[in-house]
C-alpha cells in the first residue's frame, strides 16, 4: 500500500511554506476594527436619534412630473407618463434603468405595485429628484453627476409638460 505522504498534503493555512504570514496579523485585526467601529458609531447615531447630516437642503419644487418606469430584461425600460402614455422605450436605459431598478425592488419590499407612478421633482435650487409617494424611496439624481441627470433632463424636456 502507498502511504500519503505529509509532505505533499496541502492544508489550508494562514502562513507559507517559509513561515512568513500571507496576511499579517495586525491587518486582519485592524481591519475586524475598523468594522466594529463603524457599526458601534452607527448603532450609537441610530439609537440615540441623532439626526441625518448630509441630506440636501430643502427648497421649494419649481416643477414635478409623474412618469410610470417599467422594467423589461436587466437593461431595458419603458418609460410612461401618468395617463400611460409611452415616452420612451429604452434597449439599454442606462441611468434611468438604474433608477428602475432601485424603485422596483423596494416596492418589491413594501409589496406595492411596481407600475405606478414615481415623482420627478425639480428644486427651485436647481436640483433634480425621483421621489416615491409610496414607499420612502428618494434618488437625488444631482448627485449622480451631469451626465446622469441630463439623461432624465433630456426625456422630461422632449416629452412631458412639467406641472406645478
């Protein structure tokens, strides 16, 4: 009978064959830290009600448009006014199939029926927003950079009169 040589075995190990740590300790127990810390200071700021810092100022709504984002496959969206009229019919939706995305699952969620329409809001400090009336969901898409907003800036300006 052939015998298993120990030698040739391979276990799964922190070190090398050299002793010399792959990881080093003190990394693998700064890094459990820095984990652990992050969750006392948000646990600490949620318990103790601390409240929210960087959300962005309020200002008055200048404009708003209730559009119905439908998803298709994983890239695709069709995008409705209101009425359910179709204004876009988009393969590759880019951004807006992003937001559709983030919306359907939390409707999903809260079991709300994904058609329904969601609120663009523009501020009167030149922000842009999607706001959910139904759920808590809120993409502020100025923060998404220009090219972004410019994608939902583009679809409103060419097809939906903004309302009040």
């Amino acid at each position: 009978m052939a015998s298993i040589d120990s030698q040739t075995s391979r276990r799964p190990a922190f070190k090398r064959a050299d002793q010399n740590d792959m990881i080093p300790l003190g990394l693998v127990r700064a890094m459990f830290g820095v984990a652990a810390i992050t969750l006392a200071l948000v646990s600490y700021a949620s318990f103790t009600g601390k409240p929210k810092i960087a959300v962005p100022a309020e200002a008055p709504i200048v404009a708003q448009w209730p559009l119905r984002l439908i998803g298709g496959d994983a890239q695709s969206v069709v995008v409705q006014d209101a009425a359910g009229k179709v204004l876009a019919d988009l393969p590759h939706g880019g951004f807006i199939t992003v937001v559709q995305n983030g919306l359907a699952t939390m409707r999903r969620r809260h079991g709300i029926d994904p058609t329904l329409p969601i609120r663009i809001v523009k501020f009167e400090n030149g922000r842009l927003a999607a706001l959910d009336d139904y759920t808590e969901f809120r993409v502020e898409l100025t923060a998404f950079g220009t090219d972004n907003q410019a994608a939902f800036e583009r679809l409103l300006a060419a097809n939906v009169p903004a309302q009040n």
